[in-house]
C-alpha cells in the first residue's frame, strides 16, 4: 500500500462537478493499494498517517500529529500509485490490487482513521476525481505499509 500525503490548509476533491468531500487543516492522502496488501496494512498506514508529527508547535517545529491540532484527513484512492514506468513510456499497472479489493482496503484504511477519532472525508472510489488542495509548508511525504518496505509483496 503506498501513500502520498501532503499537510493542507484546506482540501477537496469533487465529482461530476459536484464537491463529495472536503476538509479544512489537515492531511490530503492519496492511496494506492497493490496486489498482496492486507488489511494490516491498511491499519498501519492510517495509524502512522494520524500519528506523523507534522504540524507546528508553538516554536514552529514539526511536533504536533493531526489529532493535537483536531485536523481532518481527506482519503482519495490514486489507482495510478501502483503504476511502474521503469520500462517504455507506458505505464504498468500489473501490481495494482484487482477494484474490489482495493475498494475494500481503502474502505478499511477510512474506517481506521475515523477509528483513532479523526474526522475524514472521501472522494469516490473508481471515478474521475478532481482535487483541489492548499499545500502547507510544502510539506509531502511518500508512505509505504510495512510490508512494503520490507520487499514483502
């Protein structure tokens, strides 16, 4: 499972010209879930989103997770995560988890968070999404589950 999360003032993401979900302060994720990702994974990456210290404190020090700031996370799935273009100039989406599973981990991965007491909002899985965001800092990061990282598939 990998994700992109980036620290936002504020963050939607619409559908058919229509606003499904958005959020004030807080994290934008976009995830991707992959061939061989659990649910574990999925509850991992939400524990580790919610926990990351990336906010400012009052010396203007990343030391603050999103829960200390009431902060909301805005989880849209990204197919596209999954994509490799090490070869051509097409990519290939042959780690990419099948649609029902990787509707059901992302599912899983909003249940988590809301889990740990964070508000959050969706896009709609397997849609044409626009997203809207105000990128705080920059600040952006790259997350990968565990397993991942371990060269684990």
């Amino acid at each position: 499972m990998k994700a992109v999360i980036q620290r936002v003032t504020a963050a939607s993401v619409e559908v058919a010209g229509a606003v499904v979900g958005t959020i004030g302060p807080g994290i934008l994720v976009l995830l991707g879930v992959e061939k061989g990702d659990e649910q574990q994974d999925a509850y991992r990456l939400a524990e580790k989103i919610v926990g990351l210290r990336i906010f400012a404190d009052e010396a203007g020090k990343m030391n603050r997770s999103l829960g200390e700031i009431n902060g909301e996370l805005l989880a849209v799935s990204q197919f596209t995560l999954a994509g490799n273009c090490n070869k051509g100039r097409r990519p290939s989406f042959d780690t990419a988890a099948p649609p029902q599973e990787a509707d059901r981990l992302y599912n899983y991965f909003v249940h988590a968070a809301r889990g740990f007491g964070i508000p959050v909002a969706t896009g709609i899985f397997q849609t044409e999404m626009r997203v809207s965001l105000v990128n705080d800092g920059p600040v952006t990061f790259i997350l990968e589950s565990p397993s991942r990282r371990k060269g684990v598939a």
